[in-house]
C-alpha cells in the first residue's frame, strides 16, 4: 500500500505541485545545458578551441556553488521560501531568454553565472519545504521522486534538444551563434514560467520560529544575515547526524565525480569501445540509481534506520567504482556501474530522508545550503584533478592500475568506501540496537513456531 500512496503523491496536493514545477523546470534545465554547451563550441570556432570553450559552462555553473550556495540557505531560512522560489524561475526565465543574443564567453559565462546563482537560492527553498508538505512517512517516497525528477529528466532533455535544433531553421536570424539554439532557449525559458505559475499556486506555511530569531530577522544591518551564514555552517561542523551526513555525501560525490570525468575515456581508451558502449555505462548508472531509489522509496515509514542504509548505499557505490576500475570488458564495467547506481540511490533517498527528519524548519534551508555548497565544490575539485591524476598516476601503480585512469576510478572508489566505513563506524550504537531487535524478533518467532507446534502435537 505504501507505494502506491508514494504514486499518489504526484497525482494531486501540494507536494504534486512542487514536484511538477520541479520536473518542468529541470527538464528545461537538461535542455539549457546542452544549448550551452553546443553555443559555446561554436563560439570556439573548431578544433581545440572549441574543447577549450566548452569548460567555460562547465566552470561557471559549478563556480557560483562554492562562493554562493549556502547565501541561498541563508535567504531560504530568512524571507519567503515561496516568494523566493517565484522570483527564481521568473528571473531565469529573463536570463535564458538573453543567452540568444550572446556573441562572446565572457558573455556566456556571466549569463551563467547568474543563472545558477537564483537556482541556488531556489534549491535550499525548495528542500526546506518539502517536509512541511506531506507526512513524514512519505519523505522516502518523495526523495526518491526528487531524484528522479532532478535526474531522470536528462536523457529526455538530450533528445529534446536534439529535436528542437532541427526547428532552428524556421525561426529568425538573431545572432551569428545564437540562431540555432533559439528554440532550446524559448523552451527553457517556458519551463521556468511553468514551474513559477504552478509554484503560486502552492499553499506553503510560513515557518515558526523562537522569539530571539523573530527579532533577529527584523534587524536590517548586515549582521543578523552573517550571523545565520555562521550558525549553518556551525550546524554542519557539530558532531551528530546532520555533519555526519552532510560531509559524507559530499565526499561521496568527490568520489563518484572521477567516475563521471573519466567514464568516456576509460570506457574508449580502456576497454577499446565505441560511444555505444560508454552510453551503455551511462544507462546502467540510471538504472541502477532507479532501483536503489525504488527499493528504499517502497519502505516508506519503515525506513527507520536510516543513517546505516545510507553507509551501505555508501559502500554499495565505492564497490561499484573500484571493481569498475578493474573491468576488463564493457559487459563487466556495465555490471558493476549497475551496482555504483543502486548504492547512489540507496544513499541519497537514505540521506535526505534523514535530513528531512532531523533538522528544524527555522535552519532546513542553510543545511541544504551547505549541502549543495559543499557538494559543488567537491565535484570541481574532482572535474579539475580527475584529469591531471590519471596522468600523474600513469604507470605508479601495479598490475592492471598501472593505467592512470584505472587508477583515478580506483582511488575514488575507495574514497567512498572510507567514507561509509567512517560513518558506520560512528553510528555503530544504532547497528547495535538493530541487531539486538533483529535477534528479540528471531527469538520470539522460534518461540511460537514451537509452542504452534506443541498444540499441534497434543501435547500440554
């Protein structure tokens, strides 16, 4: 019954709602990507130029996380999170419809920026608000469904792009490069509009808070907004749950960013395979993620314990990548990228469920700040050093890591192994009392199949 009260959420009330605008909004996101990267190989003008030019988007939507992100949390605990999530979409609407009169990078790059600075105010809004939508029994459920509308949407956004350039044509001439992508951009920016209008429509409670931070908000210097950025990240650093969570899912992405950076050459340079087969790794990793987001999403209320599932997702994931790195065929590195994906889902359904469960309304939003702050960062990191590692490693180490990018997925692999085996370790009291339930329950089952069988024999 449980998954389908998890179905239902999607069908009708608030959470519908949000979770359409965010599907909407995301696919227009995928759709916005891809224009851009397209707009800026263009602008590079060929050859290597062109290679260069494509880091220029990649920089400046990952940039604007490691300076801004947790203001966005800061803004989301402080003003209206339904006012800020409006004003998000419609000012991206704006932005994106500008990128068609783009003509340099510089240009590029700013609109970007810009960009990705009201998606990062929007995000920690949008998780603040989640829980104050729906029941907590339906967090697993609906993280899940998060997840797949934040992800899922790219291979469809792939294809949408693909099919809107072939509209170009019909349309006018407004730029020597911005011509071809004017129906990607008029699509996203619709997206935006879309997921704005839905978002007004959405009854969102204001938060409740103590009577000192009440004061606080009305004070206008630039103390009392300092003063929130401080007490987010002293959140994060202060031992319990919330840290332990927060930094293990950033180091996981650390981790799991080498794979997305040397997928496609380890995938044609390693294992000697065509693009299909580096499209074959990518629809393994998206199945694998839907499956480990199914599995935990159908527990629902029963997702009690939910700091250990997330270290296993943790495991499940650093495994993937490091039996990965010793692949010696597409059909085996298929199979255990299948397994990196279920361990990812695992992991963020587990994650942000808990999240959700035990952090307050009044600082949710700088949490999920700091989150995403510190989850850009550690994917630029990984997208700068991935490459230059497996240089530097080339011929290091033995056997089959001798390869330096064998041995950059090895690395990584193992990095989020250590990361869930130091999480484990920490919640270790919890493991205790689950495994003390788990054997009360044995117990106690043995014990009426023997006195069931007792009356079954006659016996007194």
């Amino acid at each position: 019954m449980e998954n389908i009260r998890g179905r239902e959420l999607i069908r009708r009330g608030p959470f519908a709602k949000l979770w359409w605008a965010n599907s909407i909004s995301s696919l227009g996101d995928w759709v916005n990507i891809f224009a851009t990267l397209a707009l800026a190989a263009r602008i590079g003008g060929g050859g290597d130029a062109s290679t260069v030019a494509i880091i220029v988007p990649l920089v400046a939507r990952f940039l604007p996380g490691m300076v801004a992100g947790m203001l966005g949390g800061v803004v989301a605990d402080r003003w209206n999170r339904k006012v800020t999530m409006v004003v998000s979409d419609f000012g991206r609407a704006v932005l994106v419809g500008s990128l068609l009169f783009v003509s340099t990078l510089s240009q590029l790059f700013l609109i970007i920026v810009l960009v990705e600075l009201l998606g990062l105010f929007r995000q920690p809004a949008r998780e603040a608000v989640v829980p104050t939508l729906i029941a907590s029994r339906h967090l697993a459920a609906a993280n899940g469904l998060n997840l797949v509308s934040m992800y899922g949407t790219a291979p469809i956004g792939s294809a949408l792009f693909a099919l809107l350039t072939e509209f170009s044509e019909l349309l006018p001439e407004i730029s020597q490069f911005g011509a071809w992508v004017l129906p990607a951009f008029l699509f996203d920016m619709a997206t935006f509009v879309a997921s704005g209008l839905i978002t007004l429509t959405i009854p969102i409670k204001r938060t409740l808070l103590p009577e000192q931070r009440r004061m606080r908000l009305k004070a206008r210097s630039l103390a009392a907004p300092v003063r929130d950025l401080l007490e987010g990240w002293a959140l994060v650093g202060k031992k319990g749950p919330v840290r332990r969570l927060v930094w293990g899912m950033a180091v996981a992405l650390l981790g799991g960013g080498g794979l997305f950076v040397m997928g496609q050459p380890f995938s044609q340079q390693v294992l000697e395979a065509t693009e299909s087969g580096y499209g074959a790794l990518l629809t393994s990793l998206g199945l694998g993620v839907t499956i480990g987001m199914v599995l935990l999403a159908g527990l629902g209320k029963n997702l009690l314990h939910r700091e250990p599932i997330f270290c296993l997702g943790l495991w499940a994931a650093g495994a993937g990548i490091v039996f990965t790195s010793f692949s010696q065929s597409v059909i085996s590195a298929v199979g255990w990228v299948l397994l990196l994906g279920v361990g990812t889902g695992m992991a963020y359904v587990a994650g942000f469920t808990q999240l959700h469960s035990v952090v307050t309304d009044e600082i949710r939003g700088r949490t999920f700040g700091a989150l995403y702050t510190l989850g850009r960062m550690a994917l630029l990191v990984s997208l700068a050093v991935a490459g230059v590692g497996a240089v530097a490693l080339e011929g290091v180490l033995p056997g089959l890591l001798s390869d330096g990018i064998r041995a950059v997925l090895f690395i990584s692999g193992l990095a989020v192994l250590l990361t869930g085996l130091a999480t484990i370790w920490a919640v270790r009291s919890q493991l205790r009392v689950v495994f003390d339930r788990s054997m009360t329950a044995m117990r106690d089952t043995g014990q009426a199949l023997g006195t069931l069988r007792h009356r079954k024999s006659g016996k007194p």
